[in-house]
C-alpha cells in the first residue's frame, strides 16, 4: 500500500530564508506562466500546453540567478500543476460539475510547497544523511529533522510544505507492508455526528476533545480582534500570523483525536459499519438544519479516510451502507417517521419504542450492512498516497 510520512524541519536562519526564497522563485515561475496563458489565449485563441512552456525553462534559467539553486524537476512541476489546474478546469466546465474554477494566481499564502518528484532520499534532490539531517540542494549546510518514527516502504517523491512558518518534509513511499491483527470476533456500526463525533451501536462514544473546543474559541476572539486592524499594518500582518498558528493547532488537535479514535475502532473489531456519507451535497444544499461550518469542522470526509487506511493496514473491512433514513427508521419494528434535528430521543409511533436518536441510528447502520446488498469499500478506490 501507499503511504505518506510527515515529519518535521528544524532549518537555521539562513536556511529558512533560502528557502523562503526557493518558494518565493517558484511562485514567480507559477504566476509567470499563467500570466503568459492568458496573454496567449486572448491573442491566439488557444492556451499553451506545458509541453511548449517547459521548453522555455532553459531561457528562465539562464535569465535567472535564483534558479540555479533549485533542482530540476522541481520548476517542471510547478509547470504541471497549473497544467493540472487548467486540465481540471476545462474538464469541469464541458461536464458543468463546478468542481474546480479557473486557475488563480498564488500570494505566498496560497503556494505552500515545492515537489522532488523522484526523490529516494539518496538521491533526486534531497538526501538523507547518517545522522538524520537532510541535504537539500540549494540549501547550505545541513537541515535538521525530527524523525519520530521510521518511515517504511519505498520512497518514490518528496515534499517540501511551509506551514504557519515551520517546514515540514513528506515522504510519499510505496510497498508499505501490511501490519494484520489478530481477530477479535466483534462487529460495530458508528454513526457520525457532530455533539457526539460518534455513536456505536453496542453504545460507544466518542467526543471531540475539550482542547477542540477551547482552541476554537480563541480562534474565533482572534478573528474578531482581526476586524479593528488597519489593513496594510504590522499589527494585522502579526495578528494574521497568529491565526494562521491557531488554525494550525485546531487541525492537529482534530487530527490527533481521529487518528487515535480510528486506532481504537480497528483495534477492537474486525468489521466496521458506516454511513456512506455524501459531505459535499450537504454542504452545497440548501435549507440544511445543520450550519454548514459544523459539518466542516466535524471533518467526518478526513476521518473516514484515516479509519479506511488503518483498517487497510490492518487486514479490517470498512463497510460503507446507505445513509438516508437510518436516523427516521425505527431499529426494532422498522417504522419511518420524520424527526427533526433537535430531538436527541427516537420515539417510534408504533411499537413504542424510546431509544437515543444516535443509538438507533448506529443499529440501523450495522443491521444494513450485514444485508446481502450491502456495500463494501473498495480499496482500489483510495487515494494513492494518504498520509500515515
């Protein structure tokens, strides 16, 4: 399988601003191409391919001092993802999905990393030294890492993210081993909510963390605090930044508590039942009775990811069924009847039964997939490389 390792850059001074200034370059060469698609198109009448503006790299780098610092490869990807960027547009735009809009130029907010696409770490443009420090190229001395724990399989690419201001490396590696489990016996169907982040039909819970939701509040007094600041200042630019950190902070509090609940999930049982959830319909929807940012911060998309590659790696199934009614539906006698959002209890109108509106819901979901017609997840269909 594929998998993804994130680690984490400790660069001196003056290698934070080479690469800053890496970043910077490469960014230029972004908003420099498609600028020169525009100005093509509405000439010509048709866009230039990347094919026809990697043939100009040799001109940009004669042209160039800073490019002389960064490895090859790595402007020919800048290259290919706006092409990627383009190729997603016009295809969205014949089948009017509204997927993707058209390309954008990039402020240094919106470019946040550059790609050694053949990068083993011995060679490719970064190289792992014995001690654990990193050679970039382009970057003088050596860089420290933090690794946390080895990274396994093959390394096939190597990413360079700028976050909030620190550096982190991402190893994408390939034949990553498997890590089965033994067999516990045990089933559960989750449902996914957002007071309780998920309910088992055998009546685990779990909630978000308290950490979560203090981290949020102060997000939210810093981006009231945002509005009283002259734009264009140092206090707001100071002020941005900080921000930034908290969002930060918010996602590795959420991430953490995910993978920690997945590993738990995949520990205890050997099939896990859950609600094949259409997220982006729902946020695109009108009229919903959940505010559309609850269900993004819920992050239920990401978590469903990362119980998906933990039960991979694990030899579980995840077993995806049908999510429409399983919360109207009576768990015991089958009844539909429409329950509005507020109502925490499950009262059914025919066999009288009173049960947590989750609880039923999860019953429903695990008695679903255990159908002959239920749907299974199909690991063909993951992403290539998710993050470990």
């Amino acid at each position: 399988m594929n998998l993804c390792f994130k680690y984490r850059l400790y660069p001196t001074p003056i290698q934070c601003e080479t690469l800053n200034e890496m970043f910077k370059f490469c960014r230029f060469v972004y908003n420099s191409a498609l600028e020169e698609r525009i100005s093509f198109y509405k000439k010509y009448g048709k866009s230039l391919s990347y094919y026809q503006q990697a043939g100009e790299l040799i001109e940009v780098k004669s042209s160039f001092s800073e490019s002389e610092s960064l490895h090859s490869q790595t402007l020919q990807q800048v290259l290919k993802q706006l092409d990627s960027a383009y190729v997603n547009f016009f295809r969205n735009t014949k089948t009017k999905s509204g997927k993707a809009g058209f390309p954008r130029f990039k402020n240094e907010d919106r470019f946040r990393s550059i790609l050694f696409p053949q990068c083993n770490l011995k060679t490719g443009g970064v190289k792992r030294l014995p001690e654990g420090k990193l050679e970039i190229k382009g970057v003088p001395g050596e860089v420290k890492a933090i690794w946390h724990r080895p990274f396994q399989g093959r390394c096939k690419q190597v990413r360079i993210v700028k976050s909030s201001g620190n550096f982190y490396i991402i190893l994408m590696c390939t034949e990553v081993p498997q890590e089965p489990r033994p067999k516990t016996g045990k089933e559960i169907g989750i449902d996914l909510g957002i007071e309780t982040f998920i309910y088992g039909d055998d009546g685990t819970t779990f909630h978000h963390p308290k950490p979560y939701k203090t981290a949020k509040e102060k997000l939210a007094y810093k981006q009231r605090k945002l509005q009283t600041k002259q734009r264009g200042s140092n206090n707001r630019k100071k002020l941005k930044h900080r921000i930034a950190k908290q969002y930060e902070k918010i996602t590795n509090i959420r991430k953490d508590f995910q993978h920690k609940v997945a590993k738990q999930l995949v520990d205890k049982y050997d099939k896990i039942y859950i609600e094949n959830l259409n997220i982006k319909k729902m946020l695109e929807s009108k009229g919903f009775a959940v505010s559309k940012s609850n269900i993004s911060e819920a992050s239920w998309g990401n978590f469903v990811n990362i119980l998906e590659y933990k039960a991979e790696r694990a030899g579980i199934l995840v077993i995806k069924v049908d999510a429409a009614r399983t919360s109207q539906t009576c768990s015991q006698c089958g009844n539909i009847r429409k329950i509005l959002l507020k109502e925490r209890e499950y009262k059914c109108e025919v066999c009288e039964l009173r049960i947590s509106r989750d609880l039923n819901a999860a019953i429903n979901i695990h008695g679903r997939g255990t159908r002959p017609d239920k749907k299974s997840f199909s690991f063909s269909e993951a992403p290539p490389f998710r993050e470990g």
